[in-house]
C-alpha cells in the first residue's frame, strides 16, 4: 500500500507544456511570480489568469488535479479573505455589525488577494504536474551551476537530491516491513491515544535509522567503486537543448508580463 | 605482465576507532592471489573469512597493510591509478538497492561513464550497448525500485559494464535473489566471460555457482586454503566439510552413495555428469 505513492506530484505527458525545457519552465514560473506581485489591480490578475489558463489548456493537465492542488491552502485563502473583509476600513461602509463591518473597498482588495494567492499555487503547481523531480533537480543544478564560481556547492546538493528521490520508495518499502516486523512482535501501532502513538514510532524509527546508515554507506563505497569523485571533470548523458517552443513560450510570457505592466498604467 | 589481477603477500586489518585503545581485527593474513585475463574465477570461504576484504582490495577501495595489489599492472596505492584500476575492474555487490544512485534505469548505467568525464554522444551509445548485453534495454525508462531483484543486479551489472571493464568483481551477487533471478544473473556473468572474454571474480555462497567457474579459491580465516579447478576442490568433501562449507548436491550425493560401497566417480559437479554416472551404475547392476 505505501509502496504506491507517486513522488511529488509529476503527471506524465507530452504536452507542449510538457516538452518544455525545464529550466524554461522554472524561469518562466518565476516570471509568473513577478507578473502576480507587480500586478496592481484586478485587469492585471485577470491578465494573469489568462496565462494560468493558457498553461493549463496546452498541458491537458484535468482540471479536478487544478482544483487539489488547492486543497492544503484552503485555510490560507480564508484567513486572508476574512482579514481583508474585515480590516479594510476605507471605501463605503455596506454592512455593520458591533465592532465588526465590510466596505466595498474590503471586498476588493479581498477577492484580489484572494486570487493573486490562487493563481501562485495553481501556477507553480503547473510546473510540478508536467516536471519529474528529476528534471527538476536537472535544471536547478544547471540554472545554479553559475554560482559553482563562489563556491556554492552546487553539484553535492542536486546529488544528495537525486539520491534521496531515488530512495524514498526504497525506505517506504522498508518502514512497511519493519512495521510488519513490529506488529508480528505483538506491538499495538494502531492503539492508544496519541502519545501512545507517537511512544508506538520508536520501535520503527531506530531499526530504520540504522538500516539507513548502513545503507549509505554501501551506496558510498559503490559510487566510488564506479569512479565517482565529485561533481569536477563529470559529463553528462543527457543534454538539454532549448527547442523553438522554448523561445515561443518565453515570447508569449513576455507579452503576458507586458500586459500586466500595462494593465497598472492604464487603470489606475 | 602475465597476470591481470595480482595480489601478493597481501595483509589487511580493520581498525575499530571507536574503541579506546583503537582494536584491529586481522581480516587478510598474507594471501597471494593471481588471476589471469579471461579467467573466470570463484571465491569460497563463510561469512567473515575475508573474501570481500580481498575483493576489496583489487580495486583500491582497500589498500593493504602490507604487500602489494597490482591491476592490469598498476600498482592501488598509487593514487593516480585510482581512475584507471577503478574503471578496469567493476565490483557489483550484493544488495541491489544499496548501490543504484539514479531514479532512471539507463541514467544509473551512466552514472559511471559521467564520473569519468566521456562525452555525451559516447555515453549515450555505451549506455545502450551495456543495457541491450544484459537484456535491460526495453527497461531502460523505468524506476529502478520497480524491478524485480534480478533485474535490479543486472542492472547494476550494465553499470558496471558500461565502462568497459576487463574484469568485474561480484561479490555474493545472487545472495538476495530467487532462483530465477540468480539464474538471471549467472547466464548473465558466463556470457560476458564467455562471449566477451571479461575477467570474472565471483564471490558465493552457493556451491552450484562456483562448479561454473573455471577455478576455484577457497579462503578460510584470513588464508587461502584451497586453489584448483572445481573438480579438485569439490572432490575433497571432507576438507571442505571440515572448513564448514558445503560442496554441490550431486557432489554429496555420490560421495555418501560411495561411502556405501558403490563404484563412483570422486569428481561429479555437474547434474549431467551424475545422471550418467548413475545411469552407468544401474545398466551395469541390471546385467
């Protein structure tokens, strides 16, 4: 049952969107950022929403995926919407209860922030639908690599990466065992309150521990038997070559971000 | 330069820092070995014995306390050889999931390629050539956690083969698979060393294994004891015994059937061999 999760959220695919070069997309994200805080007003949010859109159209990613990735900030986006109904004291009183009241401006800059938070997870969930984490870790290293310069240890970080995603599911699989192992011991993991639980992961996490030191160290003697010694002289087999799609869609998210740039000029 | 693999009077000892005064515990106590090019060579020898020690030591992981460990001529504690005797003599080990680093099978068979700095294009075609050799290529997409043990260790084995090695070391490769996946792995290791002429040093457990290969050497506590062709060393059932260690089914089974007073060969290792052996044995007592 553990041993099915799916790493990160990456929905295989070959969309356009999917094709991208993933330090484009990475990029390009950022851009999505920018474009959302510059944004000054509700055109150039709508404008935003146009590209989000967009996105979402080209990657065929299901719209019922755009709505989960929603989920975990459902919280977020009603703390920020009530603050801002409540505490946005300028603009026309509309409704008055006690200490508490709404104006027009309120709803605004409500439905604003609102959006402007919505639209960030839905963009950048964009890219973790149609990125592997390993093209991801890929593209950090190479975006990074500049940095290599001022002695950013660059390559060691998106090795320990890869090797974390590649042994995730290996110690899921071996938490389950050993939990296995522990209730076939007549351990009660599932019993008690929830100190008695937390009491209950002990017995899993220590052999888990110890079999990840283990672990690493055969995984280091077999990296060095396989000549590996740092990230200096190494090559890679796969090469990333920016495509003419690339340069289209940096084009068209220029345009986007010159429309919201716009959009703060014209309506005031 | 007659001998690929060269140990000589080698000596190597664990120290244990942790431990105050630091202890040492003698794995290897002067053991020579030499292996020819093309050779393919099983080691012997129970847990603790110092077999993977040894293995260790022919590829500069381990460097010796005393004697030296040459590889296709070069010296291991040479720092400069590192690459070279490293890339010349690949070690697969034991437990597949502890020595695959990438999340993508043909990334992992060039994880050692790139270490070595070869180009891009050469990689891609010695990836391709190493996968299809081991019978992996169709697999080459996939997540290394969703193969099958066999799978896994033969992907390990096109990683190693990837750097085009002379020799490849595996120590106890087979231990964690089914049968099927160790006949996987064996066919495997006997076509490289019959059809490519790679130097083999197998290290097993399994008796039936080390009938397959060319020589045999067992070590016991430190020191080789025994060194010859499977046929010599699996004859001498009471010394292996003694020493703890087993010899191949049919090996025993005709042994005890001689100890009762039937006319048996002393040197069956092979299922064939003991069939005929036993077919010869029973048209005889029918006439």
């Amino acid at each position: 049952m553990l041993k099915d999760i799916t790493l990160g959220q990456y929905l295989p695919g070959d969309s356009p969107v999917h094709k991208l070069d993933p330090r484009v997309k990475l990029v390009l994200t950022a851009v999505l950022i920018v474009m959302l805080f510059a944004a000054k007003n509700m055109c150039g949010i709508a404008v935003c929403a146009v590209f989000c859109v967009i996105g979402f159209a080209v990657s065929k990613v299901p719209v019922t995926l755009m709505i989960k990735s929603l989920k975990p900030i459902v919280a977020l986006v009603v703390f920020t919407a009530v603050l801002n109904l409540f505490f946005v004291h300028s603009g026309e009183e509309l409704w008055r209860w006690k200490m508490l009241s709404v104006t027009d401006e309120g709803i605004r800059t409500a439905f604003f922030m609102v959006s402007r938070i919505v639209l960030l997870i839905i963009g950048s969930s964009l890219l973790t639908y149609t990125t592997s984490p390993i093209d991801l870790t890929d593209a950090i290293e190479r975006l990074m690599s500049p940095l290599k310069r001022i002695k950013v240890p660059v390559h060691e970080f998106a090795m320990m990466m890869t090797i974390a995603l590649r042994f995730i599911p290996t110690l899921i699989e071996e938490t389950d065992k050993i939990m296995n192992a522990q209730k076939a011991r007549g351990s009660e993991l599932d019993t008690g309150g929830f100190t008695d639980k937390v009491k209950g992961m002990i017995p899993i996490l220590i052999p888990l521990f110890v079999s990840s030191f283990r672990r690493a160290e055969e995984l280091a003697t077999a990296m060095e038997c396989r000549c590996y010694h740092g990230g200096e002289g190494r090559t890679r087999m796969k090469q990333l070559h920016t495509a003419p799609r690339d340069y289209a869609a940096c084009v068209l998210t220029l345009l986007f971000l010159a429309g919201v740039i716009a959009a703060n000029i014209l309506f005031k | 330069m007659e001998f690929f693999l060269d140990a000589e009077n080698v000596c190597f000892s664990y120290v244990n820092d942790a431990e105050e005064p630091p202890s040492r515990t003698e794995v290897l106590k002067d053991v020579t070995l030499r292996v020819k090019e093309g050779e393919f060579l099983a080691v012997l020898g129970h847990n603790g014995s110092g077999k993977s020690t040894l293995a260790k030591c022919f590829n500069a992981i381990n460097l010796p306390d005393s004697g030296t460990v040459t590889v296709a001529g070069l010296r291991t504690d040479d720092e400069e050889n590192l690459i070279p005797i490293r890339s010349n003599a690949g070690m697969v080990f034991q437990n597949p999931d502890n020595q695959i680093v990438a999340t993508i099978v043909e990334e992992d068979v060039a994880f050692a390629l790139e270490n070595m700095g070869v180009e891009p294009s050469e990689i891609r075609r010695r990836v391709d050539e190493a996968l299809r050799t081991v019978g992996m290529y169709e697999y080459r997409m996939h997540a290394p956690h969703k193969l099958s043990g066999g799978q896994k260790q033969r992907v390990a084995i096109a990683g190693i083969l990837a750097m085009k090695p002379k020799c490849i070391l595996l120590d106890e490769p087979t231990a964690m698979l089914d049968p099927k996946g160790r006949d996987e792995v064996m066919s495997t290791i006997k076509m490289l060393n019959r059809e490519q002429g790679v130097t083999i040093v197998l290290i097993t457990h399994y008796m039936e294994e080390a009938a397959q290969a060319d020589r045999i050497v067992v070590i016991d506590g430190g020191e080789t004891l025994l060194d010859g062709t499977p046929k010599s060393i699996f004859s001498q059932v009471e010394t292996m015994k003694n020493i703890g260690l087993d010899v191949p089914q049919v090996t025993e089974l005709c042994y005890r059937l001689k100890k009762a007073g039937y006319d048996l060969p002393g040197d069956i290792i092979t299922e064939e061999e003991c069939a005929q052996a036993l077919f010869e044995l029973l048209t005889k007592r029918g006439e």
